[in-house]
C-alpha cells in the first residue's frame, strides 16, 4: 500500500506544479509583461511581448499534457473511492469540463511567434467581410488569454472544492 501511496503523492504533486506553472505563468503575464509592455517602446514591447508568448506556449504545452496524465490517474483513484459522492462527482465534471474547454483554446489559439516569422492567417472556407468583425468584437469582449486565466483560476477554485469535500467526507461529515 505504501507504494500507491506515493504514487498518488507524486501524481498529485506533479499535477498541481503543472497548474501552478500555468496558471502562474498567465498571471504573471497580465499582472507584470502586459502593464510593463505598455510603458516600454512601443515596438520594443510589442516584440517582447511575443516573444515571451512563443517561448511560454512551450510551457503551456507540457503542463497540458502532464495536467491530463495525471489528472486521469487522480480522477480514476478518486472514482473508485466508497467516499465520492454526488456532489463531488458534479462539481468533478465541471472542473474537467472547464479544463478542457483551457485546452481547446489554447489548442485553437494562433500560435504567438516573433513577427518577422509570422506568416499572414488565411480566411478559408469563410466570408472575408463577417470573419474580422465577428473575430474584433469576440477579442473586444474578452481576449482568449484573459479567458484562459478566468477559467484557470475558476478550476482551481473548484479543486479547493473538491479536497474540501474529501476533508469533510473523511472527518464523517
């Protein structure tokens, strides 16, 4: 038993330093680099900016892989637990459905690269005149990445939950 002890030790150690370095990292990004790209040269900052998006995609990335390993591995231990019950199951699923909904936006979001390397996005398959206007308004309403953060912050709020629930079931309450 003392082995799948620390297995789940480690299982969960790595998946809450993968959230962290996530959820983390976007924080930084919009507490720090956004309001430091502002007050920096304008092409400066731009171009810092994108760079530091490039090479933290990279990070995204890793988190999200091993935030889906081992998000599996913690959510079937948790399933086959006589403690689980239907509370937890709910606010479970919302906690995944939230984090999957992080991973398709990070998955469909343009990946950042320095300008030089840009290439220009092509409009296929879709009305040139709707799709910029469509795109403006959804970008003016909530960008992707504050979105991202929005919904990151709210998973880790529902993984409070959850470990709350636990705490509570164990203590027979």
């Amino acid at each position: 038993m003392f082995g799948q002890e620390v297995f789940l030790l480690v299982m969960r150690w790595a998946h809450a330093l993968a959230a962290l370095l996530w959820i983390g990292g976007a924080l930084f990004y919009a507490l720090v680099i956004r309001p430091a790209q502002r007050h920096a040269n304008v092409n400066d900052g731009a171009s810092l900016g994108q760079s530091i998006a490039f090479e933290f995609r990279s990070w995204v990335l890793l988190s999200i892989g091993i935030l889906v390993v081992t998000g599996a591995v913690l959510t079937l231990n948790r399933l086959t637990s006589p403690l689980t019950d239907l509370p937890y199951l709910l606010i479970l699923g919302t906690k995944i459905s939230l984090a999957l909904i992080m991973f398709v936006l990070v998955r469909t979001q343009r990946r950042s690269q320095p300008v030089s390397t840009r290439l220009p996005r092509e409009n296929i398959g879709r009305p040139k005149k709707l799709r910029p206007a469509m795109s403006a308004k959804i970008k003016s309403l909530v960008p992707r990445s504050n979105m991202i953060l929005g919904l990151g912050l709210t998973v880790f709020l529902l993984a409070d939950i959850l470990r709350d629930l636990v705490e509570k079931s164990l203590r027979g309450g």
